[in-house]
C-alpha cells in the first residue's frame, strides 16, 4: 500500500515570515497539494534561548493571511521534551552494531576554537571537524549540567537522492566528527528533535531551503539509529541579498505582514519558476492558488 503523501512547514518563532520562509512554505505547500497529500505545520521553537515573543502566533497569520491550509493541529516542539528525552534514552542503549552510540562531552567552544587555531583538531567547511575528545567517558561521573551530549559518527558515506540537487554524498566521520545531539545548557539539538518530529508526524517528503542541506546525513543517520523512516528530501534555492548573503532574519530579512501581498506571492512563484501569467496578479487570492496547484511542477526550480 502507498503511503499518502505528507509534507510539512517548519518555521522557527526567532521573528516574523519573510520572503525566504514563504518561498519555502509555497513551494512544500504546493508539492504537497499536487501529489493529493497532507501538508502540516511545526513550529520548532525548541531553542528557546532565540524565540522571540508572538513570533509563533505572528507566523501563524501570516500563513493564514496568505491562504495557506494545514492539516492537523500545529505542533509545537516546547511540547515534545519527553519525546526527545526518550529519543536519546534510545540512543543511549546503542543498537547491535554500537552499544555506545553516545557519550557525555565537557569541551567548550572556546576549547576547541583554541585547538583548532593551534592546529591540533581540523576544520572544515562545516566547522570544527570533532574528533572524539571526550568518547571515553562515562555518564555516571558528571552531573548533567555539566556535559553536552554527542553522538558518535561511522567512517561512512550516508548517500540520498535530492529531488532538484540529485545524488548527495556526505562522510560525516570526515566532514564533520561527533556532533551534539543535547546541548549543555539541556536543549535538545535540532538533529535529534527534526528527525523525532518527522517519524511521530509520518512525514514523508521534506522541502526546504538548500541552507539545510548539509543537516540532511546526520538526520539520515539518526533515523538509522532510533529506526525512523526514510525520507525524500528536496533542497530549493535560496534568496540572497546583492552580497551573496542569505536572506535571513539574521540578515535583516523584513516580515511579510498579515495582509496577503499579491505581487509578492506572485514574486516567489517567479523565484520558483512556475511563470506565473501577467494578468494572474488581477485575480483573487484563492484563483492565484488554483492557478498555482494546478500547474505547479517542481523541476522548474
């Protein structure tokens, strides 16, 4: 039996929608209407350290506004710490091949900053590439404010098929070393909580900008490891400011308001290749969308 296809939108309440977000949520939106699937929302405001208040509720209109419609009641990860606990209690007992699939570490960022300026660990185009420092010890001698908690890579290759990008291929052993999966400060890591969400979610298609695309293997792996299913990913372009810099709330990236913006709407789906006719920026909101599911395909972007 075919699964029905889900896909999902999953902002983060740092600020208000931009332009970059919304290219993001019609392009998942419209994958999603075109195979006759579910498309849901998550709100991953986990970090709560970078949530801004009201962004979430802020969000929420202006995807509204726009006439997008989800399915199911929005999710929110503030409210899925047992979940995560769970998830890395999994982890925890290891699996067949590795009966210590994670290990407290105590490196601080400037620790390993000071290492890599001294040449003693690499970096890499992802960061400090983490050599294992600290996988040889044991949870029962610290305290838990006292320790990160990192999940040990394979020498490996995770391969998958982007659906725009192709064949994708990432050593995360080379490229990248242990990484965190909690932090030290006691928040679950968005590695860990995106790959949790998605299996109680049932999603099965994630299309998202290519700024996350480098996440792809180490969610691949921990669905590996907790036996979450697989996924079909797509990773589309990226608006960037005249600089090269993406758009970003980071970035200064304006919200989109509450009140749907036509030519903006319009503007994303040129962004997106779907060659939107002049006269479609005359018509209602609702014709814009039907215009939209009905001759949305991805391969143009």
């Amino acid at each position: 039996m075919t699964k029905i296809y889900r896909g999902r939108f999953a902002p983060s309440p740092t600020g208000p929608l931009h332009k970059g977000s919304l290219v993001a949520a019609i392009a998942s939106y419209l994958e999603a209407k075109k195979n006759n699937g579910q498309w849901l929302v998550r709100m991953e405001d986990v970090d709560e350290l970078r949530n801004v208040k009201g962004a979430a509720d802020s969000i929420l209109r202006s995807l509204e506004a726009y006439g997008f419609e989800w399915d199911e009641d929005v999710l929110y990860q503030t409210q899925r710490k047992a979940a995560y606990a769970d998830a890395l209690q999994t982890l925890k007992q290891g699996n067949l091949q590795n009966k210590n699939l994670v290990y407290p570490c105590t490196c601080s960022r400037k620790s390993l900053k000071a290492k890599a300026a001294a040449g003693k660990i690499k970096s890499g185009p992802l960061g400090i590439i983490y050599p294992g420092i600290c996988a040889k010890k044991n949870f029962s001698n610290f305290n838990s404010a006292d320790y990160a908690i990192r999940i040990k890579t394979p020498q490996q290759n995770f391969d998958f098929n982007d659906a725009l990008l192709g064949h994708q291929t990432q050593n995360l052993k080379i490229e990248l070393g242990d990484f965190i999966v909690r932090r030290r400060d006691g928040l679950f890591a968005y590695q860990l909580t995106v790959v949790v969400d998605d299996a109680f979610q049932d999603i099965t298609h994630v299309v998202r900008g290519a700024d996350l695309l480098d996440s792809t293997a180490r969610q691949i792996y921990l669905q590996q490891c907790l036996n979450a299913p697989s996924l079909q990913y797509t990773h589309l372009p990226l608006i960037k400011h005249q600089n090269g810099d993406k758009l970003s709330k980071q970035t200064g990236a304006k919200g989109i308001g509450h009140k749907a913006d036509i030519p903006l709407l319009i503007d994303c789906l040129h962004f997106l290749n779907q060659h939107p006719p002049t006269e479609l920026q005359h018509e209602s909101l609702s014709s814009i969308w039907q215009w939209a599911i009905k001759n949305w395909t991805l391969r143009a972007t």
